[in-house]
C-alpha cells in the first residue's frame, strides 16, 4: 500500500507558526485549524514544528512529508458523524536537539509571526543552569528566549517582527507566565534593555484555552482506516468534532492575522478567558483527572469503558457533580449543563480514549485541574470531599514502583506492566519512597502519604497542613493496598 506522502501533495505556503509540540493534541487541534485557515480564511501560511523532547515524532512526521489525516468523530442531532481531512498545513518537525541550527534559522524568517505551544503543565517552568549558548536550552522558556534574541539580533530590534506566542498548556495564565520566565532568563543571561523592551513592545504573550478530546493514534483500527483510505497514514490522528479555542489577547485581538471567524472555527476572542478557563479545566479535565488513575488501576483501559461501568460511573458522576461543582463559584444550573455536556462528549462511542494516555504528567494534572476543587470543597463546607480525595490516593498508588524502564517508573498492574510518565523528580521520590522496608500495607500508607503530600514545590503548599487530609489519604491508600482498586472504591 501507498504511504499519504505518495498520495497526497505537499503544498508550499510561508512558515507563519512555529509550534513548539509535536504531539496528536496539537496536530489534531492548531494544525487542523491552520489548515482550515488555508482552504477558508485565506491565511496562506503553514506551521514548522518542533520537538520540545529528545524524542519524539520527528523522523515519522517528515517521513510523511508533515503529511497527516485527521479523523473527527462524534453525533450530532443523533446521527454519527465522521470527517477525514488530509492536513497539508504541516511544513515539518525539527528536533533541535539533533538540528539546533535548522531550528535557530528559523527565528530569521521573515514570514514567521505566531508561536504555539503544548509541552504539558510541567513545560512552562524555569530550569536552573540554562544558558543562551546552550544548543538547546533543557526548558521550553528557555529555547523561547534564545529564539527571541536571534530574531531581536537577526531584524536589528524591528518593531515589526515580533512574535504572538500563544500557548496551549493547561496551567493558569499560560501566556503571562511564559512571558515572565522569557524575561527571567534575558535578565539572568545580562541581554540587553533592548531587546528586553522588544518583548515587551513587539511580542505578545496570550492566554489561552484550548478544548477538544483527541484520544490520537487509532492504533486497534488503523489499517481498517488504512484500507477505506488507500493509503497508508502512521500519524492518523482521531478527536472528537467538538471544538473551542479562547484566546486572551493584552494589546488587540489578532482575527485579521488568524482569520477564524472567516473560515467558521470556534475560537472566542476575549480579554477576559477566567470564566472559560475554570469551567473547562475544572469540569472537563477535572474529571478525567479525578477517574482516570483509579479506573486503571481497577482494571479498565478507556474513557469509554469507564462510561459504561457500574463501579466507575457513580464514583466519576458523584465526583462531578457532588464535588467539583459545589466547590465552585457561578450559576450552578449552568455549570451542571455543562458538566451533563462533557459526560456525553465523554460516552463518544467513536472516540477510543486511552487511560494510559491520560496519565502522562498526572502529579502537575492533578495540581491544576482537581486540588483548586479539592481546597475549594474544604474551604466552603468545612469537611474534605471523599471522591477527591480517594482519587488523590489513587494518584500515589498508580506511582507505585522501585525500577525505572528508561526515563519512566515501572507500575505493576495485577502482574501486567505500565510505565508512568513525569518529572524525573517526582518518579525519584516516589521510587525512593516506595523502596522502603515496610512492616505493613499501613506502615506503607503512612510513610508515602507524608512524603508526597510535604512536597510543597509540587502542590504549591505543604498538603500536610491540610486538616484530615494526610489521615484520609493513609486510610484510603491502605484500603487499596489491602483490598485492590475495585474494592476500595466500592467502599465509598
């Protein structure tokens, strides 16, 4: 069979984007709605990738060409619905860390004007000891502001070359605190003023919020999808149809530059995203972060399943709408319909969500989406939320492990492998403290349960501190140790 790229031309546009994620969220989101630009909005550009990571799928995206086929599916007014588009919008990927200078080339390009993002909540951090000379710089906000200060030096300081960086990572404020990290960096590597009042007068940093599910890779199905095609696609990426982009903009909306509206996307314009960015974070990834680690480890493998199961279901639906709901603030009609809205986006029959691809960086998940609602229960009840808080032990059983399989901590699920992805920090301390020598499944619990919640750099403060809350995760973590995943959550 015929690979996409034999099929399916390449079609030269300007690199407009630089898209710092190579992953299928972005391919299947921004590069779907660039592509989209291309055909209605007579954008006229295309993206460059780049791999934030050692590894990744450069060498299979440019083995396609940048070539790809998205797959939309869902129902709408109660019929199913199915969409293939081959995406054209995707120059390439570089992986900087073997073409350093094919990456920093591209700060001289004329054409450039948007940077992207998604390299997970834990992206956008500072990484002590990054230098400017460094080829590349380990943290994202670091490659960011070496590339700045090449196009600042390559344009000599034109005002009209900066850059709109709008990231995609789910962390509050994702384009202020980008900003804020750039600026750390200019100032400690001794940039000049200059170039300093450059990203402060030709940049902008935007906020944004980004929401559609894309469970990626349709591995099960792939050669069926192959075959109905004619052609063979090793990145087909799946979502779902739904989709919203917010972006929050300081200086002026740029919907002349990204001509959504004229090509149809759903992307709102705002200068206030808060309301958004709560609901969506909160409710919608708050949930899948609330059952996710637990449905793994109580046997189930995706989203879908989860929907359908007895055991799941309640302890999901009860979370939701017990939960993280009344922790909130706003109409509670509402957010209920929202909520309602999610759960059927999450029983998408066509959508094969993985668990095990929800469960990449789960500690910073867990931090943004499900403590706010945790503390916010806390705070205007008076007593800690069951659901939240076994879902919080579930997290810390899941990272269970002593041996590493390369750079991720193996998990051992009724003798069957997984490996979880995240900070190496956080796999070492896990791994640290789980190689004790415990007399007991409680003298366990309590010796992990302490040492997780006290790490205050993790969770932004000290969970210790939080009344009943290391005496409920102890107690939990031991009911699961004892009597498996399944039996615990029955218990509550």
């Amino acid at each position: 069979m015929k690979n996409i790229k034999d099929v399916v031309k390449t079609v030269e546009r300007p690199i407009k984007v630089l898209q710092f994620g190579e992953g299928n969220f972005l391919r299947a989101f921004v590069d779907w709605i660039i592509d989209q630009l291309n055909e209605k909005g007579d954008f006229n550009g295309n993206v460059m990738l780049v791999q934030p990571l050692d590894r990744g799928l450069a060498g299979m995206i440019n083995d396609q060409n940048g070539l790809y086929t998205t797959v939309l599916r869902g129902v709408q007014n109660g019929k199913p619905v199915e969409e293939f588009r081959q995406i054209t919008s995707v120059a390439g990927c570089i992986n900087p860390y073997s073409e350093y200078e094919k990456f920093i080339a591209q700060a001289e390009n004329p054409d450039l004007r948007f940077i992207i993002s998604n390299t997970t909540e834990a992206g956008i951090a500072y990484h002590e000891g990054d230098k400017l000379d460094d080829k590349p710089q380990s943290s994202f906000p670091g490659k960011v502001c070496a590339f700045l200060y090449k196009r600042y030096c390559a344009f000599k300081g034109d005002q009209s070359k900066g850059i709109i960086a709008i990231p995609c990572e789910l962390i509050e404020k994702n384009g202020d605190n980008l900003k804020r990290i750039v600026l750390q960096y200019a100032k400690e590597w001794n940039l000049e003023e200059g170039f300093i009042s450059w990203v402060e007068e030709a940049c902008d940093f935007c906020n944004s919020l980004v929401d559609r599910i894309v469970p990626g890779y349709p591995r099960a199905e792939a050669e069926e999808l192959w075959n109905r095609l004619g052609y063979q696609d090793n990145i087909i990426d799946a979502a779902e149809i739904f989709l919203l982009w917010v972006i929050e903009c300081h200086k002026k909306y740029y919907d002349e530059e990204l001509p959504t509206a004229k090509a149809g996307v759903n992307v709102i314009w705002t200068d206030d995203m808060s309301f958004y960015r709560t609901r969506k974070v909160r409710i919608l990834n708050g949930t899948h972060t609330l059952m996710t680690l637990a449905a793994y480890q109580a046997g189930l493998n995706t989203v879908e399943e989860c929907i359908k199961s007895d055991l799941i279901f309640p302890f999901m639906k009860n979370g939701l709408f017990e939960e993280i709901i009344p922790s909130m603030d706003g109409d509670k009609a509402q957010l209920e319909q929202y909520a309602a809205d999610v759960l059927e986006r999450f029983a998408n029959p066509y959508i094969i969500h993985l668990l095990m691809s929800i469960s990449l960086n789960s500690v910073s998940k867990f931090k943004t989406r499900d403590l706010p609602s945790l503390l916010g229960y806390y705070n205007k009840f008076g007593k800690l939320p069951k659901y939240l808080v076994f879902s919080l032990a579930a997290l810390i059983s899941f990272y269970q492990g002593t041996e590493f399989e390369g750079a991720a901590l193996k998990g051992n699920r009724n003798g069957e492998t997984y490996l979880i992805n995240d900070n190496p920090e956080y796999l070492a301390k896990f791994a640290e403290l789980y190689s004790g020598d415990y007399k007991c499944n409680h003298c366990k619990s309590v010796a992990v349960a302490n040492g997780i919640l006290s790490q205050e750099a993790w969770w932004g403060q000290d969970l210790t501190k939080v009344p009943g809350l290391e005496e409920a995760i102890v107690e939990n973590l031991t009911k699961i140790f004892n009597d498996g995943m399944e039996a615990a959550i029955r218990s509550l």
